[in-house]
C-alpha cells in the first residue's frame, strides 16, 4: 500500500515547550486513520504542520510526495484542511462561500457552479444554498467547511476535532461523510479524544502522546500487541470477605503481575499471558473453588487501549 | 524518542480500492488549475465586496456623504451669488475655490478613512478564526494582500468617485481645466492605496483589529501631520544672532497630500504658490486667486513679515503692507509630483512589510533557498 502522509522525525519546539517531538507516521492511501491523544498531545500541532500553517523545528513531513516544508505551495494542492475551531464569513451565502474557496483554487466558472452543486448535495446542505452561513446550525457549519475542504479534489483530507462541539446525530451524520468521502478515494487524517468514534471510522490509528506515538496501527493489532500486558477483571459471586482471599490466590499464579480489590468487589488483575494463559487462569481458579461470576479482558476497546498505552508511557515510564 | 515495541508502526491494512469513478465522485472532481500568481486578488476582492455591499449601510453612508458635499456646495453657491453677475474672472476664480474646497474635503475622507478601511481587513480574519482557512489556499502571501488592500479601497474610490461630478460642478463657472481634475484625483488614489497600505500592513503585523486600526492611524499622523509639524517647527528656529537657519528639508513635506493638493490649486491658477523649493520667503498671492486662497497646512506659506532690520519677525498678514515680503512668483505644479512618486515608493514597502508579517510560512525567501532555516536545525533528545 503506497504510503501518501508521512512525517520524519518531526520536531516542534515552542519557547519553554516542546509540542512535538520527534513524531513518525506513515498513512497509507485510503484510510481514515486517527490520530488519538489527550489534550496536549500534539496532535493540533501535527496537523497545523501538515497544514503549511506551521514550519517545523525539525524533521521532515510528505503528503503525496511533496515535502509541507519545502515546496508548501504545491502541498496546498494536494490537501484539505479543516480546523478544531474555525469561523465562517457571516455575511456570505453558503453558495457564495464554497464559490470563494474555488475562486481560491482557480476552478473555472464554468465548473464552479456544477461544483458547488455537488459538494452540497454530497454534504447535504442542497436546500441551504442561498441562506446565510451565519444562519446554520453548527452542524452544518461543521459539513460546510467539510465541503470547502473539496473544493480541489484533495487526496489528503486534514481534519482536527471535526465531531467536537456537535450533536449525537449531527455526530452520526458526519461519520457517514466521512466513510463516504473514503469511498471516493480520499485519505483522512482526523484527530480526537472522542475515542469510541474514531474506533468506529477509523481504519488505522496513531495514539499521540508528549509529541510521540506511542503505538500505531489497526486498533485489533495494538490491542493484540497489547494483550502481553492486559487487564483481566473478575467479579466473584458472594460476599466481600470471598474477595480478598480470591485476591490472594491469583496473585500467586503464573503471569499475574498484579492483582487488586477494586471497591465495587471486583478484583483487577494484571496479565501478562497470552490467550491460552488467559484460558488456563480461569480454568484453575474455577478447579481451586472460587466463584467466579464474571471473568473478562479489559482492554477491549481504543479507550482502554489508549489509557493502557499512555500509562505505559508517561514521561516516567518513558525516562 | 524512546523505543517502544508499540511505536513500530503497523503495516496498515488492505482496502479496497477506492470507488473513484462513483457517481459523487466523478461529479465532484475539480482538481484545482494553476490560479496563477494573482488570481486569487479577485477572489478576495470579490469575497470581501459581496460582504460590504451587501445591505443598505454602503449606499446610506454614501447617500450621507454626497447630501452633506452637496450641501457645503449649495451653501458656497448661495454665498457667492454676486459673482454670477459680476464677471468672468470672479466666476472663474468662485469656479477655483469649489475646486480646491471639494479636493479639500476628499483629501480629509481619504486621509481619515483609508486606515479605518484596512486597518481590520487581516486582524479580523484571525479574530474570526477564519484566517486559516484562507492560508491553506494556494493563494500567495502577496495576493492575499493585494485583494485585501483593493477590496478595502474599492468602497473608498466609490465614495471619492461618487463626488467627481459635484468637482466637476467647478467646470460651470470655469478657471478649472479637465487636467486639474486628474491631477487632483491621481494625488486622492496615490494618497488612498498609500495609506490603505499602512493599514494593511498595521493589520497583517497585529492580532487585533483595535491596536491595528490605532496604529495605523498614528503612523498616518505621523507621516501626514507629524512630518509637517516637523518642518514648520524646523523651520521657525532662528539663530542666536537673530539671523534664520537654514531651511529643513522640503521632502518632510512630501508625504502631505493636502500641500501636494494646494500645489496642484495653485498651478490650476497659473499664479504664485506655496509649496515649492524655497517655501517660507514664499508667500501665495491672496489676489492671484480671486480671493480665494487654496488650502493649506498650517504655517506653510504663510506671509512672513519683515522688521526693520529686513529679518521676519512675525505678525499678521497684509497683503502689500510694509515691511512685508514681496511675493516670489513660483509656477505651481513643481511640488505636488513628488508627492506622488513619495507615495508610489511608500506604497510597495507597506505592502512587502504586510506579505512578510502575513503569516510565518509565507514569506518569501530568496529565490533559489527554499527550506527555512529554521528547519536547519537538528533534531535533539528532549
């Protein structure tokens, strides 16, 4: 799979901070891949640099090809940008609004209004064309500057936060433009903390923290990566005094790192075997007699996966 | 970076190939053409003209301005009524003082609104987060200020054009040649991309739109105004011994549109002016222009009495009384060119110091150096 995005060593240092540091990706052609990580991660800053918005300290980033840093110009091209927070031009009319974008790009008049026509129809604002863009919801703001990012025809589609700030079904509404934009060969690079959608969307995922990624991948693989070290948690039937000596039994068991009473009676415990390990613990806990009720991996999730691989990570763990 | 067994990457999966030819899909496909290097002036220019036309505040400020010129224009008539009955030279020199009134008033707008126009026209695209959707654009740091600086002049050269047919009222009663005319509006458009330039460029370098539009304000002064103060104060000083120091430099006054405008009055009267190289001992002829003299800064060309001893001491002016100076016949016209290529010079600077501060990734560098320096730098273990 020829790889379309890709970032080198990617530094970006701010007086007293550095926002990234040393960041590497690699998106393959045709993937909506996430790019995940709490606030401050660098994530903003990645794509702002992607961007041509912001020159690196150091490092090297392609999209297509064509170095963001050396020849920014020809990578505007070849690219769609859509901010965490944005604003539109209140006094324009949708129509209008998406026409100065492609005045911008130089598409002729003669396209333009076929276009335009398009682009609102593929985002659903068809029956918005000549209401005032100050007067849609932000939903529709949000699917507006959508469609200005298409204008060119970008190969890259850049995407900071685009779900932040909107409704459950506006929310639903844009997971489906964007499965749709992949479906005509775009590649989306979005990011967010709201982890369960991008699980959903996401192809691939890079899960960012202090300016480094931390893991990168399809999430099944992280996770399975991740299984060396997963979280087992337990729930016995009975009273709280079963608890403490069940604690005990499986803290002495093979592969068991860690294990401890959680307060709602269930025990957690930290594995590092693989699948037939697993299968072999809970096969010797019911042999020794405890009751088991609930027996399950915790990390099956990229919200699990994410708070599994940052606390693997923190500037501690990684020092 | 440290290495961890979770940050190698993974081989990303296999997709299925991407429905490019699908129905939205081959709709939609307009790859961007070459815009060319300014094509995105006019998509700015017509971006910004659709926000500002829109409604009825435009055409109510110009319907406000042109009622209030008509006004001081009807009023001027009804006061010099009698020179309808007089004769040719009167109305020709009433026809003068419409004229120099008129470039006056237009200098002043120009003057006061051009910072206001453009002073907001970058700072308020940050302000509305919408600035960055408008870098990722292939349009060129220059182009993005160049539609900026015409759109914000455009509704000002409407306003000023708006008023060339109550000038060109000044043609009824004479003295006033078409050529006036041009001169008197190739100062006004000098004057007004000159201005607007600075605030394009207060508002490029500046987040806000308040302490660019105050900044931009205040540079105008200071070359306007400031620069004249400077000359007339430069000009005043006189020596220990009572003798008077050499003139300051005439070119403090160039950036003065209202001298270039008085200059440009006093050759449509074919008589003595103001302005000139040697601008002090000078003094306008009050009769050469019907009575009327054509407007003028403070203290330039003032009458300069003379005292016993033949030094200037100061005093009121009357016109032919002793003691005075005679005045020097200069032809006019000589000062108000300078004035234009001053502006024409400031003109390209303001703009290149406005592309510069546009944003940080789009300077321009020097041909041939195409990766910042910054990027230079290596990368170092944090």
């Amino acid at each position: 799979m020829t790889s379309i995005v890709r970032t080198s060593g990617l530094i970006k240092r701010y007086p007293g901070t550095v926002a990234v540091a040393g960041l590497d990706l690699d998106i393959a052609e045709g993937e909506i891949f996430g790019l995940v990580g709490p606030n401050g991660a660098g994530k903003t800053t990645t794509l702002r640099i992607l961007a041509t918005l912001l020159q690196p300290t150091a490092g090297e980033a392609e999209i297509a090809g064509i170095s963001v840093t050396r020849n920014p110009d020809a990578a505007r091209r070849v690219l769609g940008f859509m901010p965490d927070v944005f604003g539109v031009y209140d006094d324009m009319k949708v129509w209008e609004y998406l026409d100065f974008f492609a005045r911008c790009y130089g598409i002729p008049a003669s396209r333009r209004r076929q276009m335009i026509g398009d682009l609102l129809d593929l985002v659903d604002l068809a029956d918005k064309r000549n209401s005032y863009v100050q007067g849609l919801s932000r939903g529709m703001q949000q699917r507006l500057c959508l469609a200005h990012t298409l204008v060119h025809d970008p190969q890259v589609l850049l995407l900071d936060e685009p779900a932040s700030g909107l409704d459950p079904r506006a929310r639903v509404e844009l997971r489906e433009l964007l499965r749709e934009l992949r479906a005509l060969g775009k590649t989306i690079l979005i990011s967010s903390h709201i982890l369960p959608e991008l699980e959903e969307l996401c192809t691939s995922v890079a899960i960012v923290d202090h300016g480094r990624v931390l893991a990168q991948g399809r999430v099944s693989d992280i996770e399975r990566r991740l299984r060396a070290g997963a979280v087992l948690r337990v729930k016995l039937i009975g009273d709280e005094p079963t608890v403490e000596p069940a604690r005990a039994w499986f803290a002495d068991q093979p592969f068991v790192a860690s294990a401890t009473a959680n307060p709602d009676g269930t025990i957690e415990i930290g594995f590092r075997g693989d699948d037939p390990a697993t299968a072999r613990l809970l096969a010797a806990a019911i042999g020794a007699g405890l009751p088991i009720m609930t027996f399950a991996r915790a990390a099956s999730d990229l919200e699990e996966l994410f708070l599994q691989v940052t606390a693997q990570n923190t500037p501690e763990a990684v020092a | 970076m440290t290495d961890t067994p979770l940050a190698q990457p993974i081989p990303a999966p296999d997709l299925e190939p991407p429905d490019a030819t699908g129905g939205t899909a081959a709709a939609i496909a307009a790859p961007g053409a070459d815009p060319g290097r300014f094509a995105g002036v006019s998509a700015i220019w017509i971006r910004e003209l659709r926000g500002r036309m829109r409604g009825k505040r435009a055409f109510i400020f110009i319907t406000i301005y042109l009622a209030i010129l008509t006004g001081l224009f009807w009023a001027a008539l009804q006061a010099g009524r009698e020179f309808w009955t007089i004769g040719a030279l009167e109305s020709i020199s009433f026809g003068r003082g419409i004229f120099a009134a008129v470039m006056f008033i237009e200098t002043l707008v120009i003057v006061a609104l051009a910072p206001a126009y453009t002073a907001g026209l970058i700072s308020q695209e940050r302000e509305k987060q919408t600035f960055d959707l408008l870098s990722v654009t292939p349009i060129s740091s220059l182009s993005i200020i160049l539609g900026k600086l015409l759109s914000g002049l455009s509704y000002l050269g409407l306003v000023v054009g708006a008023s060339i047919p109550i000038a060109s009222v000044a043609f009824l009663f004479g003295g006033i040649d078409v050529i006036d005319l041009v001169r008197g509006y190739t100062i006004l458009v000098v004057t007004g991309v000159g201005v607007g330039a600075i605030g394009v460029w207060c508002s490029a370098a500046m987040k806000r739109t308040q302490p660019a539009t105050v900044s931009a304000f205040v540079i105008t002064a200071l070359l306007v105004l400031g620069a004249t103060g400077s000359w007339i104060i430069l000009n005043s000083r006189v020596a220990e011994d009572g003798t008077r120091l050499p003139q300051p430099p005439e070119a403090l006054l160039y950036l003065n549109p209202f001298a270039a405008m008085a200059d440009v009055n006093c050759q449509a009267t074919g008589s003595t002016c103001f302005v000139g190289d040697s601008l002090a001992p000078r003094v306008p002829d009050p009769f050469a222009n019907g009575g009327l003299i054509a407007p003028q800064p403070a203290g330039v060309g003032q009458a300069v009495p003379l005292g016993p001893d033949g030094m200037p001491v100061g005093g009121a002016f009357v016109p032919g009384g002793p003691g005075f100076q005679q005045p020097v016949s200069v032809p006019g016209g000589g000062f108000w060119p300078k004035t234009v290529i001053t502006y024409l010079l400031l003109t390209p600077l303001a703009i290149f110091g406005a592309a510069q501060s546009v944003s940080p990734t789009r300077r321009w560098r020097w041909p041939g150096r195409s990766r910042p320096r910054a990027l230079a730098v290596e990368p170092t273990d944090d």
